[in-house]
C-alpha cells in the first residue's frame, strides 16, 4: 500500500504550482497535506483526460476543473445556464441554435477560444471525414448525434443546425462529453491529447503518472474567479477500505463515495460528510441475445429472485432506495411513479424458470472491484450470486477492475457473460434509455445496450420524447417506456444512490452537485 508524505521540496514544489514530490512511507495520524493543496481519494484511474473519449464520472470529476463547455449546470441544479457561451437564440422550429461566445477567454496553451476552436469540437467527434477524427474514438457521441452542421458565423458567434427538434441539447452541451478542448493541443497531440489535456477551465493540467496521481495547478489567467486553491491531486485508491485508511490517516482531503458501512468513522469535528440526491441508477444488463435470459420469463425470474431492500438496508447501509426501473426517481417530471419495485419473491421467480425450462442454468456474472457510482459492487455481487443460487441458477462470479470491467462489458456481453453489474449517473432522462435500451444502441453501433435488448416500442417512444419540446408529452412518453421496460426487464432494477463524499476540517466552501461531477473552483483548504 503506497501512501503520501510530503517532503520538504514538494511543499515548494506545492507552493510553486508545480510538480509534487511523493514517497512511499506510511503517514500517521499525525500526517499534515500541503495547505492550499487539496488531495482528492479518487475511485480509479481515469481512463483517458481528453472528455470526448471517456464514459466514467470518475474521469469526469477531474475534467470538469480543467475543460468548460458553452453550457454548464447551474449551481445545486441539473438546469443549463451559461458558460462559455453567453447566450443563444433558438428557432421556432427548435432546430437552429446561435450562441454569442464569452469574449477574452483563452485555452491554457495560450490560444484563443473562439467560434472556430468550437466547430473544431463538434466535427472531430462527429465528422468521420475530419483529419483528427481518428483521435477518438467517442464513444458519447450520441449526445451530439441530431447535429447536422456546426457553422462560424463570425469569430464569436458559432451555429448549430439540429436534423430535428432536440429537447436535452443545452443540457447535453453542459455534460463532460461537450467540454471544450484545445484544437491546437489536439494537432500537436493527436491520439496522446488524452494524457496531455488543454482547456479553459480554472486549473491546468501538470502531470499523471499512471496509477499514482494526476496533478492539475491554478490557471492565473481565468477569465472568471480564480481557484481558491494553488493545486489539487486527485489519486487513484480503488480499493475502499484503503482510502478510508488513507482519510482517516490524513493522506488525503476529501474522498468521494464513502463505503455505506464506512460512514459512522466520520462523525465529528474533524470531518464533514457531505451527501446530495442525484440521477443515479445501478442495475444488472441480463445478456437478452442468447442464454438463460434471452427469455422474457428468466429476466423476470432474476428480478424476484434478488432480495433488493436486503441489498439496501444491510450491504448499503440505507444509502439508497430500491429501484423501480431504468428511470431515476430524481427526474421527478419524467419519473413513473405509478410502478413499483418487483418484490422479493423467490417461490415466483423459481416458478417463472420451471416455466422456461432454465432450472440449474449456469450464469457467467461480471463484477466490478469499483468505480463509478458502483457503491459496494463486489459485496453486493455476493449477495445477488447467493439470491440466484437460491432460486436454482448456478452463477459464477467473473471480477475486473473498473477499467478493465468497462472493456469486456461496454463491447457487448455475447459469448462471454449472461449478466454484469453496471450503474449510471445522467443529466437528462433521455439519456441512459436513449444510450442503452435502444436497438441502434447495440454495441456494435457505438452504443451501450450490452445486452442486447431490442423492443419496437420502446425505440419508437425514445426516438419521439427526444423531440418533443413539450415537457408534458416528454414525461407521458418516458413514462410508458419505463412501463414496457420494466414488464421487459431487461435489467435487474437493483437501486437509487444518494451520493456522499467526506472533507476533512481543513477543507471549506465544498458542496456536492446533482451532476455527481466534483467542481473544486471555489474550494479552500487551510
């Protein structure tokens, strides 16, 4: 177990807003961080820095301090306000959008942000045909997919042309994947820009070093309000109960989802735990294209067999609520409240398998060590093996680190698993159906419906909530989506996370988002 311990030259180095020094002794309870220098107890390395190329909120607590999109969450909301943008006028018809860009502003290299610095984003990503398209892939293109053209009108004024009516585009422009990148860093970078990211954001990237740290400085040449910090350290500590450890030892700052049984160990003066409700969902994708849960009856079955409020009350601890379906009860517009869980039910689910003729199938189950809003993913793996094995399944556990978990699952699950544990944090209700319950979300279309699911219906209904801008017909669509996919159930719909993270004393001005995204401008540490 590495830890941190700060030498004399790294507190220059901190000082100076350059590289920090580290070494390998154990800290004591006595152990004191660099003030103005925040260290942040990350889940897992990030994949790549580049926010056209990831997928994991992980990734994306670090992106949002160094990037900014035209849009951007306001304050406590999942409402889009601006940002690098300062305003913008809609067609009637709802599919033109003009933005005014935000004057003076420049990427840390030095270069100008401007309306060409904007189309460059949007065509890498979306035009096939553009010479740094094969930086990516983008696997979030999705979002994006209704644009049809993103024209210069002037050098601050920047036009998007939309193939239809899209209701969550100012919203999808404020999530990480619509971050604004350096265009000349990407040139110079190419394929290597992920380890060498330029925004606009208030701190600039100084270092990764793989599976150690990623240190970003203050940018003294924001345009807005500048960091209230020098630096901050976000390091990867992907086992749990070392970066309680590490908290609790003072290694670091502030760690972000704390483990449910964790958090009594954070009572008192010397830590603030910190907790907001969110867009979270975390399910099981059942493989629907082959195997036991390619029939209807053994989806169900899965979904009666696991015992959910067991899950949320002693392995979570009553950090989250049972879920209902594939929709997070916090889009309370979109949300349907007319279903209920499916009960814990095993003399059903074992007379669904008879049924089926699946008694003693063999299950082959993905399981992560962590990561992104996955909670406590391998004791609840263990839990949900054990509810299966009950009702007669035979289920072997297959367990990954997040990163590793995200490339055998994201690419589909044929030939290799019936079932992974997966959990989303989003910004709209369009997204997480829209993304992996489609048919064209099939993995080999860019998409994340790893499982294979495929309903009509359900494509027809996502297809007209995403252009309909009323928000009333938005909800009655959504809502009778949730409807067929739960009947469907092609996830087992396990639970709802309240988010937590913990700060140590020395940390001020803090506050969770509704994003899950980890915004530190305003962050102070003594």
């Amino acid at each position: 177990m590495t830890f941190f311990t700060w030498t004399r030259r790294g507190l220059m180095a901190a000082a100076a807003g350059a590289t920090l020094a580290l070494g390998s002794a154990p800290l004591t309870a006595t152990a004191q961080t660099p003030a103005d220098v925040l260290i942040v107890g990350q889940i897992a390395e990030p994949k790549s820095l580049d926010p056209a190329a990831v997928t994991a909120v992980n990734d994306f607590r670090i992106l949002v301090n160094l990037y900014e999109g035209l849009t951007r969450y306001k304050d406590g909301t999942l409402q889009p306000e601006p940002a690098l943008a300062t305003d913008w006028e809609i067609s009637e018809d709802g599919t033109v959008y003009t933005f005014t860009l935000r004057e003076g502003v420049t990427f840390h290299d030095g270069t100008p942000f401007n309306a060409e610095a904007v189309k460059f984003n949007f065509d890498r990503m979306l035009d096939e045909n553009h010479p740094y398209h094969d930086t990516g892939p983008f696997p979030l293109a999705f979002f994006f997919s209704a644009v049809e053209t993103t024209e210069v009108v002037d050098d601050m004024t920047v036009k998007f042309t939309l193939n239809a009516p899209y209701a969550p585009f100012l919203s999808n422009l404020a999530y990480p994947t619509g971050l604004i990148v350096s265009p000349e860093a990407v040139k110079a970078d190419g394929a290597d820009f992920g380890r060498n990211p330029v925004g606009t954001g208030p701190f600039k990237f100084v270092e990764w070093n793989s599976n150690e740290r990623v240190v970003v400085d203050r940018f003294e040449d924001y345009w807005g309000d500048t960091a209230g910090l020098q630096a901050v350290v976000f390091r990867p500590i992907t086992d749990a109960n070392t970066r309680v450890a590490e908290m609790l030892a003072g290694g670091i700052d502030m760690m972000v989802e704390v483990p449910p049984t964790s958090m009594g160990q954070f009572e008192g003066e010397d830590y603030t735990v910190h907790e907001q409700a969110g867009p979270h969902v975390w399910f099981l994708i059942l493989n629907a294209k082959e195997g036991p849960f390619a029939d209807k009856k053994v989806r169900q079955a899965a979904n009666y067999a696991i015992n959910k409020e067991a899950i949320v009350n002693d392995v979570l601890e009553g950090t989250a609520t049972v879920a209902a379906g594939p929709t997070p009860p916090a889009f309370a517009w979109a949300y349907n409240d007319e279903l209920d869980p499916y009960p814990y039910d095993p003399e059903t689910a074992k007379a669904l398998i008879a049924e089926a003729g699946a008694e003693g199938a063999e299950l082959t189950f993905y399981v992560t060590e962590g990561g992104s809003g996955m909670l406590d993913p391998v004791p609840m793996g263990t839990a949900i093996q054990a509810d299966l094995e009950a009702v007669g399944f035979d289920v072997t556990i297959e367990t990954y680190e997040w990163n590793t978990f995200l490339g055998e699952v994201n690419p589909g699950l044929e030939g290799k698993a019936d079932m992974a544990e997966m959990a989303w944090m989003t910004n709209d209700p369009d997204t997480l159906p829209y993304l992996a319950l489609r048919s064209e979300a099939w993995p080999d279309q860019g998409g994340f419906n790893s499982g294979y699911y495929a309903n009509e219906k359900v494509d027809e209904l996502l297809e007209n909530a995403r252009t309909a801008t009323d928000q009333d017909e938005r909800a009655k669509l959504y809502r009778e989506m949730q409807s067929i996919v739960q009947d469907e159930a092609p996830w087992v719909f396990i639970a709802n996370w309240k988010q937590n993270a913990v700060t140590s004393d020395r940390v001020a001005d803090f506050q969770l988002q509704p994003s899950f995204l980890l915004h530190l401008q305003s962050v102070t540490k003594e």
